[in-house]
C-alpha cells in the first residue's frame, strides 16, 4: 500500500506542528515510528487516507465515533445549527434539553455542568471534590487516564503510556505529592493507602472499567469495595466515564453495575464527535459550582450549539432499540473469531472484551491490572498493527488502546477485519 503523500505531509507536519500531530497518541512512535497516516474523509466504518487508500476503522477517534463518521443524523444537527450561529455566550434551550438526557441516563448527576473536553470534566470535579472536602490528596489508580491536567498525569495510562512517560515532567512536586496511586482491581492497597492518607484525601478518582491500559474490567465487588473504602474515610468517589459512559448500554458503568459515584465525569461519545466534556453530580455537591458556590469554573465554548446539538443526536441515536446488541454480537463476533485464530496459530493474545470495545494483548497472561497490561509484548503488537494497516484495516497504534466497534460496521466488514487478522498472524508465524 502506498503512502507517499502522508509520508510527505508528515514531512511538512513536523516542520510547523511539535512532533507532527495535535495529540501524541495520532503519532506511530510506539509502532516504529515514520508517518502516521494522513487521513483525508471518513465515512460510516471507513477512512480514506491522502493517497486515496481505504481502512476499516476500528480507532473510532479514540472512542467518540460510536455511530460511524458522518452519520447523517449528527451531520444534519450540526448543519442546521451552524447556520442559526456556533456561539452565543448565552444559554441555550438545547442545553436543558441535552442535560436531562444525560441526567435520565445516568441519575447520580443531579446537576451537571458542560465543558469542552475530558480533560476539563476530570479536573473540575476534582476542584469540587477538593472544595466539598476541604482536603487536597487524590488517590487514582495506576495506568488510568484522566485527562492531561498536573494532577493527573502521575503513573497515567493511554498516550503517556504509549510513550513510556507515565509521568510527565512540568509537573511541581507539590502537585505530584497529592497524588497516591494504588493498583486497579485491588481493594487491599486501596485500604493501606486509605489508613494512611484517609483523613487527607478528597476523593478516590477512578475508571470504573479501565480503558486506557485497554478495556479492563472491575472485579466482582471491587466498585463496591471502592465506594465502602472511600466514603468511610469521608472521601468523595468520582468515576471517570468518559470513555464508558453511553459505550456498553444507554448510561454508564454506574447504572450498568449498579454502583454510584458522587460525582461523574464525561466526554466523547456525548459529544458526538465534537469537542466536549461535562461533570456532575449530588445536588448538594454541584451546588458548590459558581455561579451559585465557591469554586470556580468557566468557559467560553461550553454547551456551544454545535456540540450540543451533535450530543443530542448522538444520544437519541443510539436510544434506539437494539444498538447496544449490535455492538455486543459485532464485538462477540470478532473478538471470538479472533482468540480461535491465536490458537489456532500458535500466537499468545488474551482479548478483554465488554460489548463493542475490546483489546487483544499479546500475552499469555490474563490482563486486570497495569502490570498486565505492560507485560504484553509491544513489539508482536507493532508488527501486527502494520500488518493489519497493509490489509486496510486501521487500529489504534498503541498495545494499551482498545478497538471501537461501531453500529456501521457491518457483517462483511467484520469478516474482511478477520480475513486481515488470519494473514496478519500467518505471517508473524512464519517470521
Ligand atoms: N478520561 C478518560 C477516561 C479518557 O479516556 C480521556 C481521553 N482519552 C480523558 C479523560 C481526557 O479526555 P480529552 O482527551 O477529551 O481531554
């Protein structure tokens, strides 16, 4: 497959964009380096690239594109939006309208408030966790990834990761020092962490299933143990949903699992596909937001039309019946024909799936936790995700990131994606 005009757009990137992307995790650094792909149009379960090649895309833009690029239903919102205004710095009707989906969805957030992105929804919840506790520590767990604001960016998972820099420098001490990281999936370190900081800390931040060292998923009890643990020691639990949230079912985690967080955090998939990020919960907890409260918080692109009118697409969408077994069937199907092609070749991979996301770690060893998941072999990884892009199919370039299925993959494209998977391990057995 010939890439001639990414390879030279990549060129003319580098000259004028730091390390030729927007994002680090669009580099191809952690699969050998050289130009990433230069995509040029996106259509329902496919990517066309500059020089005019094809890929099933199972990046899914790092999770927002649940319902296929360009469907019609979020383009036509944003269409029609876009020619009544993108900004009034005002509120809007559509925004009430957006939030009370979001509240029937996911009931712990009695109050909500839009921002622009992930980022932004994780920080200001943990400012209001801090503000509600007057306490300052966090504890997150290692490889989890919330966002690039300081406080985060400790042992954190996804793109840092990828780049072997889970903590990245230009952060002070004094911020480092308010964060404790604990292993997921273990409540034991959690209650250590909790007898020795307890009366420190604000809130317990977590990924109620994990997406960003690849999709892993809580054990039994453990959200439970989370909630028990933390709310004994006075301490606030905020769950990051922004990847989960409106993935595995109409809601989140929270109401999949039947466990309650005080406060939420979300982000892509409500968007659409356009930027944004919105954090809520208890009434009491909200209510210390400005205008009304203390802490501080603002923004002049949040609840923009464009975004909210996209979310609101999005989400009514995938309200209709039927969505989410597709997605479950679809990632059933190839996540299973997948594993049989492993054995079948003799290739270790363990694959951790819920509905449509899933990853396929090359490893012998089950995957709960961030040591697993650095345990599998990055470089069967690296060959694999070239070989794969030579067949047209497109993955995140990265061992610790998930596929995302979405509704516009279809039978066929699916039975191309496992045609592309039998070659690809063909060949690394006969490497
Ligand atoms: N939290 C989680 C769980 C995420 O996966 C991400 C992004 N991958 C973020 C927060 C940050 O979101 P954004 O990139 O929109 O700032």
């Amino acid at each position: 497959m010939r890439r001639e005009r990414s390879e030279a757009l990549y060129e003319q990137a580098l000259d004028v964009i730091v390390g030729g992307v927007n994002s680090p995790s669009r580099s191809f650094r952690a699969v050998g380096g050289g130009a990433p792909v230069f995509m040029k149009r996106a259509q329902g379960a496919y990517f066309w690239d500059e020089d005019g090649n094809r890929y099933i895309d199972y990046l899914g833009a790092f999770g927002p594109i649940i319902l296929g690029h360009a469907h019609p239903a979020v383009t036509e919102a944003i269409v029609k939006t876009a020619a009544e205004g993108t900004l009034y710095g005002t509120p809007t009707e559509k925004e009430i309208r957006f939030c009370r989906m979001l509240r029937e969805a996911i009931p712990s957030c009695e109050l909500l408030r839009l921002v622009n992105s992930g980022t932004e929804a994780v920080m200001s919840a943990i400012r209001l966790a801090r503000a509600y506790t007057g306490r300052d520590k966090i504890i997150k767990f290692a490889g989890c990834y919330h966002g690039h604001s300081d406080l985060v960016l400790v042992a954190a998972g996804s793109g840092p990761s990828t780049l072997g820099m889970p903590d990245s420098a230009g952060i002070p001490q004094s911020i480092a020092r308010e964060v404790i990281t604990v292993p997921f999936n273990r409540l034991d370190t959690l209650e250590q962490a909790l007898d020795r900081w307890g009366d420190q800390t604000a809130a317990v931040l977590v990924e109620p299933l994990v997406g960003n060292f690849g999709i892993v998923p809580p054990a039994p009890g453990f959200l439970e143990g989370v909630n028990r643990l933390a709310h004994a020691a006075g301490a606030l639990v905020i769950y990051d949903e922004v990847i989960t949230a409106f993935r595995f079912h109409y809601g989140g985690v929270q109401t999949l699992y039947g466990v309650e967080p005080d406060l939420t955090a979300l982000g892509k998939i409500i968007g659409g596909g356009l930027p944004i990020g919105a954090y809520g919960g208890r009434r009491e907890i909200m209510e210390l937001v400005a205008p009304v409260g203390p802490m501080y918080q603002a923004g002049t692109m949040a609840g923009n039309p464009l975004s909210v009118a996209a979310g609101i697409a999005c989400l009514e969408t995938l309200a209709r019946p039927g969505t989410y077994e597709r997605l479950d069937q679809a990632g059933e199907r190839l996540a299973g024909a997948i594993a049989e092609l492993a054995s079948r070749y003799g290739i270790p991979v363990q694959i951790n799936r819920k509905g449509g996301a899933f990853t396929v770690y090359f490893t012998d060893r089950p995957v709960t936790d961030y040591d697993g998941a650095k345990a599998a072999d990055g470089e069967a990884f690296a060959r694999f995700f070239h070989l794969m892009l030579e067949s047209g199919v497109y993955l995140p370039a990265s061992k610790y990131e998930a596929w995302f299925l979405t509704i516009a993959h279809s039978d066929e494209d699916i039975d191309r994606t496992i045609e592309a998977v039998e070659r690809a391990f063909r060949e690394m057995k006969r490497e």
